[in-house]
C-alpha cells in the first residue's frame, strides 16, 4: 500500500524498517541523536533503538569514517550520516584509500558495506563550504557506488537497497528534496542500484538528469510540451553503476541529449555521460549535445547571487530550444 512521504519521511521510515530487519545496522554522526534527528532523517531510529544503535559522535569525520570501515569489515553495517556532504573531504582518506579498496585488495575475502548517507546545502546562504554537490569525486574511485535519490520513493528504496550491499554506497540528499512528497510504499522495498528510470517519455530530445535536477527538468517538459517539444526525462538515479545503456537506448531515438547536473560543469558527471554516448557513434548515429551545471565559481553567499549562480527551468528551456531550432513549434 502506497500513500503520500516527504523524502525526508521516506529517508526516516527506510532507515528504521532496515534496522528492525537487520541487528547489524548501526548509525554515526553528529547530531544523528538530537531532536531534530538530521531534517528528520533519524528520528523514528533513535526513538526505537537508542543510542546503541543510533550513535552521536564527535567532529572528527576521518575518526568516525574509519570507525565505520573498521566494523563494516567485521560483519557490521554502519551508516554514517554527513549533515552537510562537503566534510566527506575531511574523510577521503578513508572512504578512497580504505573502504572503496578493502575488497578489492583482499581478493573479495573482506567485504566493506558501508553506507554515507550525505547531504547537499543549497540557499539561505550556505556559501562556498556548505553547498557543493561532490558526486563527481566520488564517482572517479573504483570500488564506490554513488547514488542522488530524487524522489522520496527512491529515497527509501536505495537506502534500504544500500544497507543490503556489500560494497561502500555513498547516497548523495539534496536538501532541497527532503519536503517533497511522492508515493512510498508502507512496506520496506529496494530500488536497484545502477538501474535508471524513465520518468518521462519522449521522443524529441534525451534529458539525463541527477537528483534535483530532476524536478527542475520535469517542470521544463510540462512547458515545452506546450509548445510542441516532446522531450525524454531520464534519471540514472546512480551516478555509479550508470545505467548508461538506458541512456543510449534514448538517445539512438532522439539524436539530441542534455545532461542536467547538480555538480560543477567542468570535469564532471556531464562530460562522462556526453564522451560515452560520443564513444558510441560508430553505431551509426550523429547527436546534438549540450550540458548544464555549476559554473566554474564557488557558491556565492548572497540570495542575488545565488540566483544567478545556480541554473534552472530557464536555462533548460533555452538550451533545448536552440537544440530543436527550426524543427520544433518554439
């Protein structure tokens, strides 16, 4: 049975139903105790579960990450909670160097399945340390799975999917997600990880997009299609494993592909899907391609700036308009 969750909601019923399940999970972080419970997030755990299992630690993110490392490869399944995903940096030592590589370098002998859960500030002023969204880091490391849940019914489904793994997962919340609403399963459920979804179809323009920028590509649909744009809406919903023959499968229809990230543009997740789809012409198809995301500045503090900063509905509307110049009722 279905009813209406806010992706925070989903994020703290999944999390409880998976520790009822399993003995093994445990959570670490600061302020995952307190009463806000991060947004909300860990609020029903802690109620049912305590302090054994739902641990408030220190700001010493590499201590704790190491911690979690530790007892993941010892049979545990922590959950580490990052309020904000920018102090991952703090832990790059351990996440790159330990977790990511521990099976690999035991010959699959020790497994590491460690869940971070991170989250990504945006507005009221959270600045250049407080804003930025570090997918693209992560996604580099061989022996990571990185996920941007963008609705609350994958918010529960790749979490609990995540606490089955056996493999570090880092899930990356946008914080501008956690009051949305979508319909979530009352029962515990799993959304695979490296399996995308089409949240829209069409069949003038390919539009692959992450996390929030997901929302904001949908509202540019609803628009376009007005106008006679019919455009295709992909989440890959992990930025690794990508899904990237869902993808492909598209734009072989489409010829034309957009990638909508919450990342910088440079060097990011919207080059890679752009040079894989490119390495695969050879098939016998020419594409129309364009990318959105951050410019190559850190966030701006001030609320004006942040508009201007941060690119939307509008210049997804632009790009594919020029895209479709002349071939579509613009």
């Amino acid at each position: 049975m279905s009813r209406k969750l806010k992706y925070s909601e989903a994020i703290n019923e999944g999390l409880a139903q998976a520790m009822r399940k399993d003995g093994t999970i445990f959570v670490m972080g600061c302020g995952v105790d307190d009463e806000g419970g991060i947004f909300g997030t860990t609020l029903e755990a802690y109620k049912l579960f305590g302090p054994k299992r739902v641990i408030d630690t220190p700001l010493a993110e590499n201590a704790v990450t190491g911690i979690g490392v530790g007892a993941a490869i010892m049979g545990k399944r922590p959950v580490i909670v990052h309020a904000r995903n920018d102090f991952l940096l703090m832990a790059m030592d351990q996440i790159v160097n330990h977790a990511a590589k521990w099976n690999f370098m035991s010959g699959g002998r020790l497994k590491c399945p460690l869940v971070v859960r991170a989250i990504v500030g945006r507005g009221w002023g959270q600045a250049a340390q407080h804003s930025q969204s570090l997918q693209a880091l992560f996604s580099h490391v061989p022996g990571l799975k990185v996920a941007l849940p963008s609705d609350a019914f994958d918010a529960k489904g790749i979490l609990i999917a995540s606490l089955k793994d056996n493999e570090t997962v880092i899930i990356f919340e946008h914080r501008l997600l956690y009051n949305l609403e979508s319909d979530v399963p009352e029962e515990p459920y799993c959304v695979q990880l490296g399996q995308g979804k089409i949240c829209k179809k069409g069949k003038d323009v390919t539009v692959v997009a992450f996390s929030y920028m997901v929302k904001e590509a949908l509202e540019a649909a609803a628009i376009l299609t007005a106008e006679g744009i019919d455009i295709e809406v992909i989440d890959p919903r992990c930025s690794t494993p990508l899904d990237i023959n869902l993808i492909y499968n598209s734009v072989v229809k489409t010829a034309r592909l957009v990638v909508l990230d919450t990342g910088w543009k440079s060097f990011g997740i919207s080059a890679e899907i752009i040079a894989k789809v490119a390495e695969r012409k050879e098939l016998g198809f020419n594409v129309s391609f364009d990318r959105i995301g951050l410019p190559n500045y850190s966030t701006p503090c001030a609320s004006n700036l942040e508009k201007v900063y941060y690119p939307g509905t509008f210049e997804i509307l632009n790009s594919i308009r020029k895209m479709c110049k002349g071939e579509a009722k613009v």
